[in-house]
C-alpha cells in the first residue's frame, strides 16, 4: 500500500517562490512596479524669535498670540514651532506687514 501524504486545505498550503517574491515586493505577479509618490512638502517652520523678527513685535506679543490662540503653533519640548503659512495668514487678518528674514537667517548660512 501506497502511503499518499495527506494534501493540507487550499488556504493552508506552501505559498509558491513566485507568490513569495510578490509578496516580498508588495506587487502583484505582472503588475509593472512604480516608485511611490513624494511626500508632501513640510511647511517651513518658525520659532518665536524668527516670528518677533517677521512682526517687529517683542516676544511677549508673539506668545500672548499663542496663548490666545490667534496665532495657531505647536510646542515642541521647551520651544514652540510656528508654521509660515499661518504667520502669514495671521498677518494678512490683522494687515500687518512682515519683514523678509531669509536673508539674515543665521541657519541658512
């Protein structure tokens, strides 16, 4: 007598090398790989001196803004980090002008 190995259930079999290497890839056999699309741009982030330069406004302002919540930020650690995009939108709300600090930003060198 012939001893046939039993064949285990259809979802609990081997997967093949090729079904393997698709998983691996995270594509489907056939299926032409692409590279994923770029992550979005990070908005430039500011500290309270960059936005005291920016305003012309002494730093007491800039965190009564803050605490107010009219001038949105995110405090990271001891520091709080404000986005570009909302200082200057805080700015065209109020009509206040902003000072261009690129050039005489000391990181940027």
């Amino acid at each position: 007598m012939g001893s046939k190995k039993p064949q285990p259930p259809p979802g609990d079999r081997k997967p093949t090398a090729n079904e393997r290497e698709a998983f691996r890839t995270h594509h489907r056999p056939g299926q032409k790989l692409t590279s994923p699309p770029p992550p979005p741009a990070m908005a430039r982030q500011l500290s309270v001196s960059e936005v005291m330069q920016r305003t012309g406004e002494k730093r007491r302002h800039v965190l009564a803004w803050i605490n107010g919540g009219q001038l949105d930020a995110v405090k990271v650690g001891w520091k709080w980090s404000i986005a570009e995009s909302e200082l200057e939108r805080f700015a065209r709300r109020l009509g206040m002008r902003l000072a261009d600090i690129e050039a005489t930003n000391p990181e940027d060198n």
